[in-house]
C-alpha cells in the first residue's frame, strides 16, 4: 500500500530538524542568509553516515576505486576547459511587477512571490527577456583584485577527478578501467534556491568517474545505473518514490552520449538526487588541449593509444539526507497503554544502519539502584552501538523524544530484574533478563 501524502511535510521537516539539532539556517542570529544550512550534532552523524556508506560502497566493494580529496580553489583554466567559464549559466529573468527573479526554465513550477497561491507563469507578471547568469562563485587570490587573480569556487567536485587521473592511475597502479570517488564541498551561485537543503549555494557532492576503454563503454553505463539505484534502495527509501528519468535529446549535453537522473518524490514533485552519465572522452581531451598534456593510456595488448570514456555517478549529500529524513518521517494516533502517552507521535522510520542513535536508555526514576544499573547497561552497549541515556521526564515523553530522531530501541530500566525494550515502529515491548541484553541488540542489529 502506497504510503499515506503528510500534509505540510516540509515545513515539518524545517521545524524538526531545528528542534532536535539535524539542520539550522546559517547565521540564524543575523536574520539567516538564505540557501545555507548549518548540519548540527544529528545532522552531522546523518549525512556521515550518508558519506561513509557511499565511499564504502565504492572504494571497499570494488578493488579499482581510489578515494581523492582535490582541492575546492583549482587552476582558472580549468573552469576554461570544462566549459563552465562560457556555459555554466541558467536563463534568468526577473519579474517587473514584483522584483523576484526566476529561471526562466522554472516559471511553471516556481511559486510567484506577491500571490504564492499561483505559480510563476500564471500571475500575469511580466518577464524581462531572459540573459543568461553564470552560477559560479568569483573570488581573488593573493592580494590584488583583477583579472589575473580570478579563481572560482568549484561548482562540482568532477574535474578534481579528471586533472588527477594519471596521478592516481600511476601512483596506485592500475588499469583501466578504474574509478575515482570523491566528496567534497561544491558552491553555485543558484537562482532560485530552495526547498530547505534541497538546492542550495553551498552543498557536498559525492561523484565517481569510472575510466573505460572505449567499446566497453555501455556495459559500464548499464552496470552503474543499476548499481547506483540499488544503492538508494539499501539506505531503505521506499521503492515506489524512487525512479529514473532519462534525458531526451534536448536535455542531453552534446558530449554526452546517454544521461539517467535518478529522482525522487519530494512534496514538491519528482526531483533529480543523483545523475548517472555517460560523459564519452569530452572531460580528458578538453584537458588534454587546454593544458597542453597528454591524458591518454596505452593498451599493452592491442598497442593502441586512446582517451578513456567516463561514467559518471554523482550525488548529492544533503538531497541524499534530505531524501532519508522526507523519507522516514511519519505520522499516527497512539492510544495509552505500556507507558505510552494518548496523542499524536512524530516518527522517524529511519532504517537500522541510518538512525543517528540506535538504542536508548531510560532509568524508569532517576533514583538508585535504578541509575546505577542504566549507567551499566549504557557503559557497556555504547563501546558496540551509538546510544543515548536519557533520565528526564516521563517515560511516555522520552519515547516521543526517541521516536522524532528515529531511534530503533528505547530501554528501560526499573525495578524488577531484567529490562523493558520497547521498538519504535511497533511500539511493542519485550522483557529481556540482564544478561541476554546484549545478545538481543546483536541479533537484532545483524537482522539490518
Ligand atoms: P538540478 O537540475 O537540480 O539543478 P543538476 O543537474 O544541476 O541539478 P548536477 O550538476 O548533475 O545537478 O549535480 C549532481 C548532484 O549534485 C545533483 O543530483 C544533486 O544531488 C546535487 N546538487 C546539484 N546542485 C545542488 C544544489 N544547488 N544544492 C544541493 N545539491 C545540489
């Protein structure tokens, strides 16, 4: 059964993930500056969790993966080379009656900011004629500010990949094909921003470029395309939110030789999290004539000299946290019983391996021998797991505290012997004797 639309879930989510300390706006106390977010201590474990999956994924499950760490500020020529300096830019026009500005590719989906009731195309304003606006950030290196100082804060972390390459394919010894992984911070210069972390200014990436042999070219493609959706299933999205997009002729780059965007179902419509694509050898042989060397291999066996081809996989790390946090964020009644209180809870169904905290532990009173064996237990189970020791207010609050940052297991620990260990999602309860507690998390935690 399809999963029940929760009304307002954005908002719900802005005001959630403030609330628990997963995401603030930046400078907060200066009013915010729009389109930049803050990761607080939820936040943080999240999205690493998002990053340490990924680069698992890649660099411990494939032997020719390599991690790389480029830097953010890279050579000006290289925006020259990639295009970016002539083509990164969206269409922007301004409307005349109230001053906002849109991509002029977004009217239809883009809210009109004097009558949000209506979208942008339909409230009669009037458009400036579009120019086109280059999404890359400008600043200066060294002390004097003119046209030799100009670098660029990177728009995409890809091209650290490329003009890394040879370094890599040499210095570990490999082949083709091979891939490069790589997370960093990317900034762009957004239009319209929006939609909490969903676009931003500044955001991470998390981009592999695999090197094949030109031949090999779309078995490689086809693979990574299933690889990379399987991936977003594993975090435990829901299957049906999930689908991909491929890109007609007119979206298609003209390098490019076949694109897949992998999207999601926001609130806000069917949105790109991740694109898959087919980049053919336009990224090594712009560097190759731009900065004058050679980024070709050589085949022993064939004794032929050519430039790779390049898959590309790249997503991003706050639409993939974005994506979880939309994802497992529910809604129900609950009736009293078992220490629950009547009412509404707030749920985050995060899978196992995604929840921040996987276990917490409640002292039914904050009384002793009560707190000294909570204190125990805690001091034991967070050598193996993230746990939480929470002593405050009643039980039935502290589980509502658990259920919004989607803690999987609450303990509780009173006065009989054994423990009370309560699931999230069924709210269920199971007595456990003290010594099989941790037998129970083990098993529990290898069932993922
Ligand atoms: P969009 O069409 O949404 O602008 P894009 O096609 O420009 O995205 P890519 O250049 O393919 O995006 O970037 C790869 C990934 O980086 C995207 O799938 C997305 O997850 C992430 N990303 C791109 N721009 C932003 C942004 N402004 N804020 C947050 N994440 C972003």
């Amino acid at each position: 059964m399809a999963a029940k639309p929760i009304p307002d879930l954005m908002a719900k989510l802005v005001s959630l993930s403030k609330r628990r300390g997963f995401i603030f706006q930046s400078s907060e106390v200066y009013g915010g500056l729009n389109s930049c977010y803050d990761y607080g201590p939820l936040g943080v474990v999240l999205k690493n969790t998002v990053k340490n999956i990924w680069l698992n994924s890649m660099t411990r499950e494939h032997d020719n993966i390599e991690p790389l760490d480029s830097s953010i500020l890279m050579h000006p020529k290289i925006w020259e080379a990639s295009g970016h300096v002539s083509n990164f830019s969206d269409p922007l026009v301004d409307c005349k009656t109230c001053k906002a500005r849109f991509r002029a590719d977004q009217l239809k989906t883009a809210t009109c900011a004097r009558k949000p009731s209506l979208k942008a195309s339909e409230c009669g304003g009037e458009f400036t004629e579009p120019r086109n606006f280059n999404l890359m950030f400008k600043t200066f290196m060294g002390p004097l500010e003119d046209e030799s100082a100009i670098v660029y804060l990177r728009p995409e972390t890809a091209q650290g990949i490329y003009v890394n390459f040879l370094n890599v394919m040499t210095s570990c010894r490999h082949k083709i094909p091979f891939g490069i992984a790589q997370i960093g911070k990317a900034f762009r210069n957004e239009i319209t921003p929006g939609n909490f972390i969903f676009r931003m200014r500044e955001f991470e990436q998390m981009e592999m470029q695999y090197f094949v042999k030109p031949g090999t070219d779309m078995d490689a493609f086809e693979e990574w395309k299933e690889k990379r959706i399987q991936w977003h299933l594993k975090l435990g999205l829901k299957k049906e939110k999930l689908r991909f997009h491929e890109h007609g002729p007119n979206e298609l780059a003209h390098y490019a030789k076949a694109a897949f965007d992998i999207e999601y179902e926001f609130p806000f419509g069917w949105q790109e999290i991740e694109g898959v694509h087919h980049r053919s050898n336009f990224d090594l042989s712009q560097h190759e004539k731009f900065s004058g060397k050679r980024l070709s291999v050589f085949d022993q066996e064939t004794r032929e000299t050519y430039v790779p081809y390049i898959i590309e996989t790249s997503v991003g790390c706050d639409r993939a946290t974005l994506t979880l946090l939309a994802d497992a964020y529910d809604e129900e009644t609950v009736a009293a019983k078992d220490g629950e209180e009547a009412g509404p809870r707030t749920v985050l169904r995060f899978a196992r391996h995604i929840a921040p905290y996987k276990i917490a532990i409640f002292p039914l009173m904050k009384k002793e021998p009560l707190m000294e064996k909570a204190q125990k237990i805690f001091a034991d189970l967070r050598k193996t797991w993230a746990v939480e020791f929470d002593e405050v207010g009643s039980i039935g609050k502290r589980y509502r505290r658990v259920d919004e940052i989607g803690t999987p297991f609450a303990l509780t620990v009173d006065f009989e012997d054994g423990v009370t260990i309560r699931d999230r999602d069924t709210m269920t309860q199971v007595r456990i004797d003290d010594s099989k507690i941790r037998d129970f998390f083990e098993k529990e935690f290898l069932r993922v």
